[in-house]
C-alpha cells in the first residue's frame, strides 16, 4: 500500500506523495497518519500542510533527482492552493472505495490522470467525440478506457459535467 496520494475534500482534488519516498519520510516519521484501508477502516486523518512544509527529509529528495523534484513542486503547489482546505492522505485504493468514488474526484498529477474531470476542467474538452479524437492522438488509455463499465461511467460523468 504505497500509492500514496494528498487529497483536498473540499475540492475533490488528489495529487501523487511520491510512493515509498513518501512512506519513508511522512508516514514513517509520524508527519501524517497513515489511512485504515489496509485493515478495512475508512478514516482519512487530517493533514496539517504546515507539518508536511516543516517534514525537511521529504523535501531534500529534489536536490538530486530531477523526477521527483518535479513531483515535489506538484506537491508544494497543492499543499499551498488548499492549505485552508480539509487536507487528508491515503492510499489510492480510496479512490474506488466506495467503488465509483474515483468520477468526482480530479488529479493533479502530470499526467493528469485523465479523470471526467480532468477531461472537462483541465483540458477543457466539450464532447465524447473530442476525448476520444484526444486519447488517439495522445496515445493516453486511463485505466477505465480498457473496461467497458468504467468507460460507459467516465463518458455519463463527462457528459453531466459539460451541461453544468
Ligand atoms: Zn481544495
């Protein structure tokens, strides 16, 4: 369980803690509480973005690795953008717990995760036939593109979103 993410409640927002960096510097430390999922519980402590600023050893990996100082300043960023927000960590797996969780959710990772959202709010994209023209053109395939169910989920969320 070490797909590690920083979440906004307020905002449905979530973006990557950096893995196992983040396990060894956050979690491990005591910097933030580590989610019950594992043991089936569906608490999400609370972050305070400020503990997270202060964890020094988390922030020392962009020194020497271009990736994760990429990563990093992703982090700082949206710990900064919504430091007055309800802030909370855990696993990916909470994105699909309950299991269609994952559609009101956006994810600011570079990649951009390619959710309803991300289509709608990020790429602006305005019908089914411009994110289809777009996951050909990108060579992109999120992970619910290859199920048919989350597929049919992914365009009705679009679908409600760009008639908001
Ligand atoms: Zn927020």
């Amino acid at each position: 369980m070490n797909d590690l993410y920083f979440r906004c409640e307020t905002c449905k927002r979530f973006v990557d803690a950096g893995y196992r960096h983040a396990y060894w510097t956050l979690v491990e430390p005591g910097v933030v509480l580590a989610d019950d999922y594992v043991t089936g519980g569906t608490a999400l402590p609370p972050v305070s973005a400020e503990a997270v600023f202060a964890a020094d050893a988390y922030w020392a990996a962009a020194a020497n690795d271009s990736a994760m100082a990429e990563l990093l300043g992703r982090v700082r960023e949206f710990l900064s953008d919504h430091a007055r927000h309800s802030l909370s960590f855990g696993d990916l797996h909470r994105l699909h717990a309950p299991p269609d969780e994952w559609l009101a959710w956006r994810c600011d990772d570079r990649d951009g995760g390619l959710l309803p959202r991300n289509l709608v709010e990020g790429l602006h994209l305005s019908t089914w036939t411009e994110v289809e023209a777009y996951l050909s053109r990108t060579g992109g395939s999120p992970w619910w593109w290859s199920s048919p169910d989350a597929r049919q989920a992914a365009r009705r969320k679009f679908m409600e979103l760009v008639r908001k």
